[in-house]
C-alpha cells in the first residue's frame, strides 16, 4: 500500500513521457531538447510509408487528373490567374484524404508528392495547415463567371 | 438449468459487448436460451450506392472500406469482377503478390479472432499474447504496403506497388518468427484445458444445418463441410498450389461436431496454411511486370467503352466474399452488388444459439467472426421513423415489375 502511495507520488512529480500536442506546439529544431529530455523523438515510420501530401504549385498545369481519380475527392479544382493567364490549380483538402497515393501516381508533372510526416492534429478542419496549397489559392484564384454559365 | 419462468433479454442494439450495433433479443428459461430473434439493419451505410457515382479506381478504395479486416478481400473480389468483364489478364508476378497479401491478411484476421474468443470467455491473457504476436504481421504488411490496413494496394490489373528484396526479407523474418511460436501458440489454443471447458459441445451447427443456411468460410469448414473458395474456384496463385485443401477439424484427428472448439480448430490451423502459402509464393515468385502499365485514366477510359456483368469471387478470412457488377458504357457501373461472409453466416446464430446457457452467448456469437457492418445491404425506413419490413414475396414482385418495365422500354 504504501509502494502504491509512493508511486503515485513518484509519477506526479517525474517529467511528463508525452509529448506537446498538436504537433505544432513542438518546436521546428528539437535536437536541443532531445538532450534535456523534454521531448520525444519522432516515431521512425516505414520505407514505403504515405503520410502527408506536398503540392509544388509551378509545375502543376492544371490538368485535373488528379481531382478525377481522387477516391475521397478531397482535390478541388479552382480557376486561377497567374501571369494574366487563366489556367486551374488544385487545393488538396487533407482532412478527407485517404492517403491511397492515387494522386501522386496519376500527376504528369510529379507536382503532388507524398511525404512520411504523419502529425497533420489541428484545431481547424479547414485551417491552412489542412489544406494544402491554400496560400497559393488565396493569392491566385479568380472568381469565374464563365464556369457558372 | 430450466425453469418455469420465460422472460425476453434484449441485447443490443448498442451494447458494450458487441463492436458493431446489432440486436438480438433473446426468450430465457431460466439459465437457458429457449429462442432467438436477430435483428440487423442499424449500421447500414449504402456503400454500393456511393459506388454508382464514383469511377471505376475511386470504387476501389471506397470497398477498402467495407470492412476493415477484410480490406483486401472486398476490393479483390472487385477487381476480379472488372477483370472478368474486360478480359484484363494479371501478370503472373501481381497473381503472386495478390496471393500474399490475401494470406498476410488472413494470418491477421485469425490472430485477431483468437484474441477476441479468448477475451469473450474471459481468458484476457491469451487475448494479449494474441494480439502482441499480431503486431508482427501488421509490421510486415505496413513495410510492404505502406498501410497496416487499407493497404491500396490494387488497381485493376495487377498490383500498384512491387516486393523489393528488403520487403521479402521482412516476410521471411516474419515467417521464421511465427513458425517457431506456431506449436507453442496451438498448443495453447487447441489443448488448454480451461479454453476446452467453454468451447467444447457448445454452440452446435450441424453439417446439415450448415449446408441449410449455406455456411461459409471457417465457420461451414468447422461443421465438417469441405468448403473454400480458393480451391473450388481458385484466383490468383491457388492455380499453382497443389497441396492446397480445405482445412477441415479431422485434420487433428477430431471429428467435426460444429462446435466452436472445431469452428477455433479451423482457424488455428489455417494459420499454419496461411503460413505455408506465403512461404510457397515468396519461394515460387515469378519475375515480370505487376500490372499493365496503363494509368488510373486509361483504365477508367478502356471500361467506359464497355458493356457486360461480371462476378468475382475470393475467400476473405471469414467465408466467401462475392461482387456482382454491370458494365453500360459510363464512367461508373449501373449495379454493384457486395456479397459478405456475414451476411451467409449471419443466420447459423440461430441454431447455434439455441439451448445454451447464458454466460456462452458472447463466444457463441463471437465464434462465426461477425461484421455487421459488411453484412448490412437494406434497410428501410418510413416517415414516422418505424421500420418497415419487405418480404420475400414482396420484393420478388417489386424485381418483376422493374424488369417487365425495363423490357418494355
Ligand atoms: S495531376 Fe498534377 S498537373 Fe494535373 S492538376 Fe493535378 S497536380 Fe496539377
Ligand atoms: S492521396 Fe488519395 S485520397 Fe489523398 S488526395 Fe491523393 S488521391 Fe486523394
């Protein structure tokens, strides 16, 4: 009994053996923590692991293929000027991707790309850490009429 | 023991004991279940209506989803049916590859289900020692896939993703691993006296019985019936499996009975199966491409062109799974119809549950591997909430009439 009571004693005062979460409570550069014991490094994922999406926003042409074979449809599709141009551009909404690779696989540019960076938690579904691509969108989308008709 | 006094015992439909919402209702003599009335319909999710608005890849990944264990299975079977219409040949090395992944699946689903029978009689720790040695497994098939389910790893005709040389070392790491605990672990399984205890003689099914309400997967396999997909109609690499036979309990020496110690026998042998097919595959894997080599577009552009139904047919870990699709020209199929082993085995309850004692329903229940949500195909409501039901005779009817309207047109 008096172990038990000792324990219980011991585990609130030792330091905490979770990590911050969401992720983005954790600083960028944790090398200098690791030492101090104040975080946990990373899990180590798999070869072959399909974690986070990236989106190279000057490769892509617009083609939508990747908006087409997406199961989950989380590729939106937008209308955009760049350089008084109209061409389209995709979003990719991450809280409705299944991580199937589909969309990396069908880009003819390579413009979408797979990473093994698992920690995606937040407090917005559709907050910009979710949704990637969404400062280009911001930034280049254009209302068009033309669509609508 | 029996009594005098009948009373009815609801369980479900959300219960703490069951994973999935379902209903029994149950007519008590005492200690003993006099009668049974199963009611399913509460987790219905109207998959194989998605499926018409999606093309033919995002179908894929959507019957991933079906059922979480059986995530290969399900798409397999689909694929299969695809394949059947369009006379899509698989190269060689993606049949090899499909037979892996089905039996890695398979390893884990039966380890998966020993630890759920041992926690339902109350053995906690089997249910642990199962599950840790289950972790192996899903390790291998994360390495392999990239996923520990919903693997993605199908496209219709072939594979998407190939063994590179570390994959196959991981799978034969694995395989040493699991043949050298396998004796062990049986021995546990199969001749522990405390698991014999509440298993044997209790929740009998018949072989008629099992042949009645056209059982399948271990659960027919346990009353005695020879009865698998992969050999009666194999796919895949079963072709070139000679000594491939379903498993049945006189495999140990025992007569089947149908009780859930065969229905456990089954399983725990087909471990040792599952283990030798992939040792087979990984010793016998033909070199050559994975699949076609056409994208995700191609693909949906070749099928649109096409019309014809088509039907395939895989053993899941639980029984047969079936997918019936037709073809017309667009983008999507017109119909597609998903057949789950549940949905067969669903009705032995009956008999099994029938003249046991109380304390034996949970692993009674656990004993056929249920998924009712794979299971749940119909369900209809009316305005006011009320469930309606539609008889046999009614719905032929109904097809009647859809089908002499459809010829008139
Ligand atoms: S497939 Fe690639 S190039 Fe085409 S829209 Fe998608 S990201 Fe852009
Ligand atoms: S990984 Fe799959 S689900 Fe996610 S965006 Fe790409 S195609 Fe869609």
């Amino acid at each position: 009994m008096l172990g038990m009571v000792y324990k219980v004693i011991e585990q609130i005062f030792s330091k905490k053996s979770t990590n911050c979460f969401p992720m983005k409570y954790i600083p960028n550069n944790t090398t200098q923590y690791l030492n101090q014991g104040i975080i946990h490094p990373p899990i180590v994922v798999k070869e072959g692991f399909r974690g986070r999406l990236e989106y190279d926003f000057q490769s892509c042409t617009g083609c939508g293929l990747c908006s087409k074979v997406c199961p989950a449809n989380a590729i939106e599709l937008y209308s955009a000027e760049i350089n008084s141009k109209k061409t389209k551009r995709v979003v990719i909404y991450l809280t409705r991707c299944t991580f199937c690779k589909e969309c990396v696989d069908i880009c003819p540019r390579n413009s979408i790309t797979i990473t093994k960076s698992f920690c995606m938690a937040d407090y917005k579904k559709y907050g910009n850490s979710l949704v990637v691509g969404s400062e280009y969108r911001q930034q280049f989308e254009i209302k068009d009429h033309a669509d609508v008709e | 023991m029996k009594s005098d006094i009948v009373y009815p015992l609801n369980i479900g439909p959300v219960h703490p004991a069951f994973k999935e919402p379902i209903k029994f209702t149950f007519r008590i003599e005492g200690e003993q279940v006099a009668g049974v009335d199963i009611d399913f319909g509460y987790t219905h999710r109207g998959i194989e209506k998605i499926a018409l608005e999606r093309n033919y890849i995002q179908i894929i990944y959507l019957l991933e989803r079906v059922c979480g264990i059986c995530s290969f299975s399900h798409p397999l079977a689909y694929c299969l049916a695809i394949e059947d219409v369009a006379e899509i040949q698989v190269p060689d090395r993606a049949r090899y590859i499909r037979t892996i992944i089905g039996e890695l699946e398979r390893l884990h689903s039966h380890l998966l289900w020993t630890g759920i029978a041992a926690h339902e009689i109350g053995f906690d720790t089997l249910f642990m020692y199962t599950w840790n040695i289950r972790e192996k497994v899903l390790d291998c098939l994360e390495e392999f896939t990239g996923n520990r389910i919903n693997y993605g790893m199908l496209t219709i005709g072939g594979v998407r993703r190939d063994i590179t040389p570390e994959n196959s070392e991981t799978i034969t790491r694995m395989l040493e691993y699991y043949m050298e605990l396998y004796d062990r672990a049986s021995e546990i399984l199969l001749d522990d006296l405390t698991l014999r205890a509440r298993t044997e003689g209790i929740g009998i099914l018949s072989r008629e019985q099992a042949e009645m309400f056209c059982a399948v997967g271990p659960t027919a396999r346990g009353s005695g019936l020879l009865k698998d997909v992969r050999i009666d109609y194999p796919v895949n690499a079963y072709y070139d499996i000679p000594w491939l036979n379903p498993i049945s309990p006189r495999d140990i020496g025992k007569e089947p009975i149908g009780d859930v110690y065969d229905r456990m026998a089954v399983r725990v042998l087909e471990i040792k199966q599952s283990l030798n097919v992939i040792q087979f595959c990984m010793e016998n894997l033909p070199e050559g491409d994975i699949n076609s080599g056409e994208g995700a577009v191609k693909i949906i552009n070749k099928l649109k062109k096409l019309e014809g139904e088509g039907i395939g047919r895989y053993e899941a870990p639980r029984g047969e799974v079936c997918h019936y699709v037709i073809l017309d020209n667009q983008e999507h199929p017109i119909q597609l119809k998903v057949k789950a082993p549940t949905y067969s085995n669903g009705f032995t309850w009956i008999p099994m549950l029938t003249n046991i004692e109380i304390a034996d329903i949970p692993i009674v229940i656990a004993s056929i591997d249920p998924c009712v949500a794979c299971a749940d195909r119909m369900t209809f409501i009316r305005k006011d909430g009320a469930k309606e039901r539609y008889s046999w005779d009614y719905l032929h009817q109904k097809s009647i009439q859809k089908y002499k309207r459809s010829a008139n047109q």
